[in-house]
C-alpha cells in the first residue's frame, strides 16, 4: 500500500507548507490558549490529514511505511499538539482495526476515521499499568451478547475528543492472553472523562482519564472477533506508533537545530557572531551528526515495513523499531539540550521556540514506551537469537 510517486511528493511539498506557513505561525497561540484553533482542524481536514494511512478503498491516502515517517519529520518540525489532533487518527487509534479487524468492522469505521468525522483514541495505560501492560486491570464481563466493562485509563491522549476509543480490557484470565482489544464508542453510558491532565509541555495535546462503570460495549466490537488476541494487537499497533515517533523526534531536532543555528549566525558576543566560536559549532555539528544518524536509521526501519501486511509481525522489525525509538527520542532530547545551551539565557525564555521544543519532545521518551522499554524489547530479541 503506497501512494504513487508523484502524488504522494505533491502531498509531501503541501504539508511543508502548511508547516511552515499555517502552523509555524500559530505555535504562539497554541502555546497560551493551550488549545488548536478550530480553523487550523478544518484545514487539516480539507488537507486529508486525518486519513494518511487508511487505505484508499476505505476513502484514505494509504501512505506506505516509508512515506509515512517523511510526512511524520515534517510534522515533527513544529509543535506535537498539531500533529496529535489527527495523530492517534492515522496512528495508534485506527491501526488495530486496519490490522486485525473484521471485513464488517473495517466497513463500518476506517472511513469515517478517514474523513475526520471520527475521532479515534487508544486507551491501553492505567493507574496500575504503565510499562507493565499485560498486568492491566479492566474487566470486561460477557453477559449474553455484550461485555460489561469496568475499570480505568489513564494518560488518554484525544480522549476528550474522541469519538471512540481501541481499548484493552481483561476477557480471560492474568497476562498477555486474557487481554483483549475493543472499539468503544465515546458515548457508551457508564464512560466518564477525569480532568484534563496539566502536563509539562505539548500544551495544546489533550490526555485525560477514561473511567468505565458499568459500560455495556457489544462481543462484536471485540477486534477481530476473537477474545484474547487484544495485547498482541497493541503491540503490533505500537510498533508502527512507535517508529512514528522517532520520525517525528528527527523532524523536531531538524527544526530545532534550524533555529539554533540561526541564533548563531545572528548573535554576537565578543565582536562577532557566536556561530564563529568553534565550541559553539561542535555542538551543532553533534547535533547535525546525531540527527543524520536517526534519520536514517528510521527510514531504513520504515522501508523494511513495506510491502508486508499489516496483521503480521516480525520480532527483527520490531527490534529495530525500539533501536529507532531508543535512539532518536534520546537524540532529540540532546539536541534540544544543546539548542538551549547555544541560546544561552535567552534559550529559556519563552520567547525563542527551543524553549518550549526542550519541554516538549521530553515526553518522546516516555509515551508508547520508554527508553528502557526499548532497551528490554532489544535486549530480549537479542538473547533469543543463537
Ligand atoms: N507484535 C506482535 N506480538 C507481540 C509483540 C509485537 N511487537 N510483542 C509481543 N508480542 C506477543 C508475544 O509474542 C507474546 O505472545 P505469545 O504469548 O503468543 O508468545 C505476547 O505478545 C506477550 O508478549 P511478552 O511476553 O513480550 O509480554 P510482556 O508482558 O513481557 O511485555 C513489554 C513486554 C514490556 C515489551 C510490553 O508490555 C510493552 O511494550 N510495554 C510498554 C507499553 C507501552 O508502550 N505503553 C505505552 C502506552 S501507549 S502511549
């Protein structure tokens, strides 16, 4: 599944503008109002966004892997929130029912996720579990022909938003093999939201809880139809979710390294432009080092996804999938380290976008998992081999 050459390089150049004219200049706004004009959804709409990855026979573009984290890095050049508006859309939300859903629930789903009409959201974290996902609490009761769920989730991102969420809930006994993935509509009765959670940065992002009592979701909404097969789906979607994450890690390194090298070029101390000082240009030569290094690492990744179905795993990709994530969220995080660095004080005043770059990609190396998530999914691929 890929867009052909020409029209998916028309799109490509469309969304560097958009970046550059319509989003760069509203970074200010989303960062004091905390939230994404309703003008600039609509464009993003209009602009097909919200289907990047939904197949074409189901109203979406059908990006293949490669093309995917291209449009990902530009993204990654402005601030997360644009992105997550449509980003658990193409991403981490709809990707189950692409992968492991039935004909029926494709039909039903994938099309209004690609015209934005539905906003679709992942709930798999809870108070209890976070880097333990298989130990998740959430129960879902049968009772004739529909589950009974109960239970909480937490750090919902777009979950004020959504329309409906893939969620993991317990169908069978502990671990792994009791889990078992749903689609939830929003507005099943019994489903409440907690507060907006106050984060560190990507203002603009929405995350709240998502508390289920009593909440009554029809068996067929179980993905796939079979119970049980729900924590193998999460982490197939993550892995996809992960990879662009590290895409857009690189898009904002990019973005941040621009802008620090422009403060360099335009700042004098001592009678000339600090950007002449060479400790100022070995930090932006790691950083280009660094950057190059990521960047290439996610497009080789990237390519290896392509042309394979999307139901299927392979335990290799997904290794070098964490080796992506592992490598470029740390990046990212020492380049915006070195941006302020360079900025000197003025890199933390809020004037300058590295300083809200510095708290926003901090939470790249946490969410869809940690840094030492990556390391273990490596470390284990690792000892498996002879
Ligand atoms: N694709 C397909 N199947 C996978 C898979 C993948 N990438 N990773 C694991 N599985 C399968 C395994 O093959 C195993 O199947 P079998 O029981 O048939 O052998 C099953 O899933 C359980 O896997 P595993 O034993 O590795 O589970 P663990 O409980 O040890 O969990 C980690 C492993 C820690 C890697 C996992 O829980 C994880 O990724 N945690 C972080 C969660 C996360 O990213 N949260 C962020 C939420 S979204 S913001």
């Amino acid at each position: 599944m890929a867009l052909d050459i020409e029209s998916f390089e028309l799109l490509l150049a469309t969304v560097q503008r958009f970046v550059r004219d319509r989003l760069e200049p509203a970074e200010d706004i989303l960062e004091d109002s905390d939230e994404v004009p309703a003008d600039i959804v609509r464009d993003m709409k209009e602009l097909g966004l919200f289907g990047l990855t939904v197949p074409e026979e189901y109203g979406g573009i059908g990006l293949s892997m490669s093309q995917e984290v291209l449009v990902n890095y530009e993204l990654g050049r402005t601030a997360p929130a644009f992105r997550s508006v449509f980003g658990t859309n193409i991403g981490i939300g709809s990707q189950g029912i692409l992968m492991d859903g039935t004909p029926e629930q494709k039909r039903a789903y994938l099309p209004k996720v690609a015209s934005g009409e539905l906003i679709m959201s992942f709930a798999l974290t809870e108070p209890d579990a976070g880097t333990d996902a298989a130990s998740l609490k959430t129960r879902a009761q049968l009772d004739g022909d529909h589950y009974v769920l109960n239970g909480t989730k937490r750090f919902i991102t777009n979950a004020p938003r959504a329309g409906a969420f893939t969620l993991m809930a317990r169908t069978g006994g502990p671990g792994a093999g009791g889990i078992s993935a749903f689609i939830v509509p929003a507005n099943t009765p019994g489903i409440k939201l907690g507060k907006k959670d106050k984060k560190m940065g990507q203002r603009g992002t929405m995350t709240c809880d998502v508390i289920m009592e009593n909440a009554r979701v029809p068996a067929a909404n179980i993905i796939g139809g079979v119970p049980g097969q729900g924590f193998k789906t999460a982490m197939k979607v993550l892995d996809r979710g992960r990879l662009n994450i590290s895409a857009v890690s690189c898009g904002a390194a990019s973005r941040i390294l621009d802008e620090s090298a422009a403060y360099a070029r335009d700042r004098k101390q001592f009678g000339k432009a600090i950007g002449e000082f060479q400790l100022i240009q070995a930090m932006l030569a790691d950083s280009q080092a660094e950057l190059l290094a990521g960047w290439s690492l996610v497009q080789d990744v990237a390519r290896r996804f392509d042309g394979k179905p999307a139901h299927v795993s392979d335990p290799d990709i997904s290794m070098r999938v964490s080796c992506a994530k592992l490598f470029a969220t740390e990046m990212v995080g020492r380049v915006a380290d070195r941006g302020v660095q360079i900025h000197g004080g003025a890199g933390y005043i809020n004037e300058y976008p590295v300083e809200r770059f510095y708290r926003d990609v901090r939470l790249l190396r946490l969410y869809e998992g940690t840094t030492q998530v990556q390391q273990l999914i490596i470390g284990r691929e690792l000892m498996r081999r002879d």
